[in-house]
C-alpha cells in the first residue's frame, strides 16, 4: 500500500494504491474504517476498484486496488490507472464543488493522479517482483 503526492489535490484528499487484500485490510482498520463496511478488495470481475472511504479523522481517502496483474502488459495496467484516475477527478470535483472545470484544468488533473498511481505502481512491484509484462 502507498499513499501517492496529492499535491494538486485539495486536503485532506488522501490518494493510495494497494495491490495485496492483506495490506488493504491492515489500512481499513488503522484508517478506522467499520469491518462491515470493508468490502471486497476489487469487485468481481473488474480488474481495478476505487474505493472512497471517510477516515476515522474525517478526511476523504481514495485506495485504488488492483487484482492479479502479473498476466498484463504495461500498457494494460497504465490504462487501468487512467481509469480509475478518471473516478478519483470525478470525487474530487464533487467535493469542491467544481461543476464546469476548465479542459486544462481538467486534463492536468487527470495527468497527475495518473503518473502517481503509475509511480506507486512501480514502486509496489518492484518490491514484490510482481510486475506486469513489457
């Protein structure tokens, strides 16, 4: 589990990636989060899931968690991060309150959730050996 640079997102807007159910149970729990709200880790048959939770502190936490991705190119798992990327935008605009965003805005915005998830992706597999194919 890595909690990404939210540095174009409004706090307290917390952005993570976790690609272990393990390690995504372990940070429901110290997040606070009620085991019956826990879920499953990725809905079945969906390769990624964003998940919204409201910490124990009441700041907002978006965990993107991925299923096996071992069988996957680069590219696949890179479009699976834009996707969810898209779901994360869309959440934050709600929370500001940002009805018509310019394209730019928009686009940048999009752009930046998605290299973090990429670099937490990166960073994940490289200490797991788990990564996806090239």
């Amino acid at each position: 589990m890595i909690w990404v640079d939210n540095a174009l997102v409004i706090a307290p807007y917390f952005i993570g990636l976790c690609l272990d159910e393990k390690q995504f149970r372990k940070t429901q729990k110290a997040m606070g989060i009620p085991r019956k709200d826990w879920g499953g880790m990725v809905i079945e048959g969906a390769n990624a899931t964003l998940h919204t939770f409201v910490k124990g502190d009441g700041s907002l936490a978006a965990i993107v968690t991925m299923g096996p991705h071992e069988g996957k190119t680069i590219q696949q798992v890179h479009a699976l991060l834009v996707h969810e990327a898209v779901h994360i935008w869309q959440n934050i605009r709600r929370e500001i309150g940002e009805d018509s965003p310019s394209k730019e805005f928009e686009a940048y915005s999009i752009q930046s959730i998605s290299q973090r998830l990429m670099e937490a992706y990166e960073e994940l597999t490289a200490k797991s050996g788990k990564k996806a194919k090239k």
